[in-house]
C-alpha cells in the first residue's frame, strides 16, 4: 500500500537531482540524532527522529527505483539500517540503568536477526536465488516475524511508553530468536538440498 505514493515522491526527489544515497545517509544522521535525545529521556524528540529516519529509508529505495539501484545503495541501506537499529536501544540503555540487561538481551537478540538475514543473502546470491515477494531489492530478504514495520512499531511503542522498556523489549528480543530460528531452518531446507 505504501509503494505507489513512496514512488511518486521518490520519482520527484530523483528528478530534483538528490540521490538514494544521499537520503540513505542524510536519514541515517538523522536517526542517529534519537541517541542523545532518548538518552536524556527527550523521547518525543527521540521519537520524531526516529520517524524522520524511517521516511527517508523509504523514500531512498523510492529514489533509488526511480534513478537506478547501485551496489553501493543497497550495501549503505542495509548497514544504516542495522546501525540505527542498535542506535535507538543503546539510546534507551543510556537513558535507565534498569534498562542496561533487557537492552543487552535485545542486541543480543538482533545480532541473530540481522546475520541470519545477511548470510542468507549472500548465499542466495551466489547461487542466483532472487525474490520480488517484497518488491525489487539489492539482493534476498528473507522473511520472519520481527522484521523492519514490527521493529519500527516497537520503537514507537517505547518511545510513547518508555517505562514500558524492560518487558518490551525481553519480549522482542524473544520474538527476534523465533524469526532468527526460522531463518536458519529455512537456509537448511533450501541450502542443505546441495550441500555435501
């Protein structure tokens, strides 16, 4: 649903000459500003540049679809995106010492989330694997249940309900090993056929 308008100002940024990477890294500097602000308990603040930083990695595909994608686009959205996603918990393990272990686990928990979806990526890519189930992209995107909208929504929850932290985010971290574990059990199934 939101592709067709994403699109439409994607199509007009890329005609006003500003590149998907430019985007990508402005968005990125951006969101990295939700730090300091979550840190010293800003979280509407925090919360207006995280929002502002999932636009502009919306818009940066638009403009990349519109434009041309590059390598070089894909490679800085994916590792922007991981990037900002531990940003935003480290924020929020700055702001409450009561935070620092169910922060840690959350990490944890996205460092599964995010090698399960990178290795699968780069085997898929070498055995000539491709998916448009979620539109064109720079290379495989496997499914699970935690994914960018859940983890967005998740932030968003914590943002509006910071004291809410702690079990939010030990539920997440939990729902972020499910989908960490389906992956590699579908990278068995569909990786395992040719394997010796």
């Amino acid at each position: 649903m939101i592709t067709p308008p994403l699109d439409a100002v994607g199509r007009r940024i890329a005609a006003a000459g500003i590149s998907a990477n430019a985007l990508t890294l402005g968005g990125f500097a951006v969101g990295l500003l939700a730090v300091p602000l979550l840190a010293m308990g800003a979280y509407g603040a925090g919360l207006a540049a995280i929002l502002i930083n999932r636009l502009a990695d919306g818009l940066d595909g638009a403009v990349a679809r519109s434009a041309g994608a590059s390598d070089l686009g894909g490679y800085l959205d994916i590792v922007c995106d991981f990037l900002f996603y531990a940003a935003v918990v480290f924020g929020f393990v700055l702001a409450a010492p009561e935070n620092r272990l169910p922060g840690a686990f959350l990490l944890f928990a996205f460092i599964g989330t995010g090698s399960s979806f990178l290795a699968f990526a780069v085997l898929a890519a070498r055995r000539g694997v491709e998916t448009r189930a979620r539109g064109a992209k720079s290379f495989y995107y496997v499914g699970g249940l935690t994914e960018g909208a859940e983890t967005i929504a998740l932030f968003v929850a914590l943002c509006l309900f910071p004291r809410a932290f702690g079990p939010l985010a030990w539920l997440f971290g939990a729902a972020c090993w499910v989908t960490t574990l389906t992956r590699m059990l579908e990278a068995w199934r569909l990786l395992g056929r040719s394997s010796n």
